[in-house]
C-alpha cells in the first residue's frame, strides 16, 4: 500500500500520484501515526469497600462482646447495649452514608433506631439482679424513663427535623411525606400506652411528655392535610396503589 506524505494517508492506487494532491506518492506501506489508547484505570468505590468491610466486621464483633459477656459473667448483659448499638451504626448508619438521598427516611430510621437503643438500655440498666417475676411486677416504673421520657423526646426532635427540613427545601415535600406521616403516627404510641393503663400516669411526667408528643404529632399531621391534601392523597396513592 502506498503513501501519501502530504496528505498523510494510505492510498490504494496503482498510480503514482496521490488523487488527492497529486503528490509524489512512496511505495510501501508507512503507516501514519497514531495516538495510543490510554491506559485502563480501574475505578475504586470507596464507599463499597467501607460498606462491605463493616458489614463483616459488625458481626464478628457482636459475637466477640456476647463471648465475652458470657465468659465474665456477673449479672449484667452489657453485650445486648453494644450489640444492638452496633447494628444500629451498621445498618442505619451505612443506608444514611450509601444514600445520598431521601433525607426523610434517614431521619424516620434514626429515629426508631435511637428509640430501641434507648429503650434497651433502659431495660438492662434498671435491675440486673431482677429476678423475671420481680422485673414483671415492677415493669411500668422500669420502663418509665425510656418508653415515658427518653422516647417522647426523640420523637419530638426527629419530627421538629423533618418538619425544619421540609421548610427549608419545599419543593421536595413529596420526599418527606411518608416519613413524616410515619414519625407522626408513631408519636402517639407512648400516649396509647398510657391511656390503656401499661404505664402510670405521672401529670409532671410520663403524662406530660407522651402528651407533648402526639400534640406535636397531631399538629404536624394536620398541617400537611389541611395545606397540602392534593399532595398528600397523590402521594399516599402512589405509594399504596389506591
């Protein structure tokens, strides 16, 4: 195959010019130059790597505290405090750092994350030396501080959360509706605990703060059907297949 030197090109010919400037073409094959492939770079995830390494390390250290717990035993199950903490960060932890988005659902998750952490915390704490039938008759004053307390607020704070975040960036509020109706309605849940008599009703207290809670979840609730209820009933709709 011949070459063209001015063009730069192979020609097919068997003149001795080039057809396309007339030039003197060489004989044999010169190839023209080419730029090289660049070189593969393998993308690294590293947020894949993180995810895949903690979620190996998350149980072999829950199994490595209950061994511990088991072998030192005194009475006091401080594995389940750290276990359930540990799946707490594992897997509420690694769906709020893997996801970029929907906000409203890492603070529903969170939620309902500190709360069951709290409320462990509370039932191991209270008496270890408990026997069943003891920590059976004195269940509603044990309880107290996590499901009459601690749970309230943190219902409260994530809702105010949510609420802040839908008013800083209204044009997402279809993201943040199921979990605010969700966060809302598991506000009443220490409010319909005491109402059916399973805790002691404290007016300074228990009362106080499970009140506060579905007040806040009522109002919230009410704010979202009485200025968006097209938006409401379109999303519930989607969402269920109504």
């Amino acid at each position: 195959m011949d070459y063209c030197p001015e063009c730069k090109v192979q020609v097919v010919s068997k003149g001795e010019k080039c057809p396309l400037c007339q030039g003197p073409l060489d004989r044999g094959e010169k190839p023209a130059s080419k730029k090289p492939f660049p070189s593969y770079i393998k993308f690294v995830n590293l947020r894949k790597r993180w995810a895949r390494g903690i979620s190996l390390a998350a149980p072999v250290a829950i199994g490595i505290c209950v061994l511990i717990n088991l072998l030192t035993w005194n009475g006091f199950l401080w594995s389940l405090i750290v276990g359930v903490a540990i799946l707490y960060a594992w897997l509420v932890g690694l769906y709020t750092v893997r996801r970029t988005d929907h906000l409203g659902q890492k603070l529903l998750l969170h939620a309902i994350g500190i709360s069951a952490l709290l409320i462990v915390i509370n039932f191991v704490t209270a008496s270890p030396s408990m026997t069943s039938s003891e920590f059976l008759e004195n269940f509603s004053e044990i309880a107290r501080w996590s499901l009459d307390y601690a749970m309230p607020a943190t219902l409260m704070a994530f809702i105010l959360a949510i609420n802040i975040a839908t008013l800083s960036q209204r044009h997402r509020l279809r993201d943040y509706i199921i979990a605010q109706f969700s966060l809302s309605f598991i506000g009443f849940i220490p409010f319909v605990l005491i109402m059916i008599d399973i805790f002691a009703a404290d007016i300074l207290g228990s009362l106080f703060m499970s009140i506060a809670a579905s007040s806040f979840s009522l109002l919230t609730l009410l704010v979202f059907v009485i200025f968006a209820p097209k938006l409401v009933a379109k999303e519930f709709g989607r969402r269920f297949h109504i």
